[in-house]
C-alpha cells in the first residue's frame, strides 16, 4: 500500500509520529527523503516521535553513510515568542 502511495511523489507531509512508525515498519526509508522539514523541532526532545526518528535512523545512517541522509531543516516559533513574552523584542 506504501508503495503505490508514495510512488511518483516528490513531496510528503506527515506528523513526526506517522513518519516514525512508517520507518520503523521498513514502509518508507530514510535513505529516499532528501530533505526532512521539522515543524516545532524545540520539541523533539526525550521520547518524542522527532527526536527518536534522528536517534533511531538519522544518527545511525549519517554514521554508516553520510552521503545518504536527508538534509534537515528544523522550524520553531518558540525563541521568537519568548522574546516577545519577556519584552526583549
């Protein structure tokens, strides 16, 4: 079923969670995305479907065969919005 959704895709928006039990139920493999956009990444901290996706299957590949991991932009309002909150801004 993975297969026949995703073929011909360029692009997948996903929750961290879904993203994480697709690789760990080998549907989806680290090695075909080429650029992983993390949405709120200041909370892919402890066992956060984020941060286990990075322990899990980033770390390992990009220590096996750097050429193959997805780049990786991470997004957050959080800095911002605490600076406003504090009056810094």
């Amino acid at each position: 079923m993975w297969d026949s959704a995703l073929f011909g895709m360029n692009g997948i928006v996903s929750t961290p969670q879904i993203l994480l039990d697709a690789l760990r139920h080998a549907f989806v493999s680290m090695r075909k995305i080429s650029l992983l956009v993390i949405d709120e990444a200041h909370h892919g901290i402890k066992k956060h479907s984020t941060n286990l996706i990075m322990q899990e299957f980033f770390h390992p590949l990009k220590d096996h065969d750097p050429t193959k991991t997805p780049h990786i932009l991470g997004l957050s309002a959080y800095v911002f919005i605490r600076l406003l909150r504090f009056g810094s801004i």
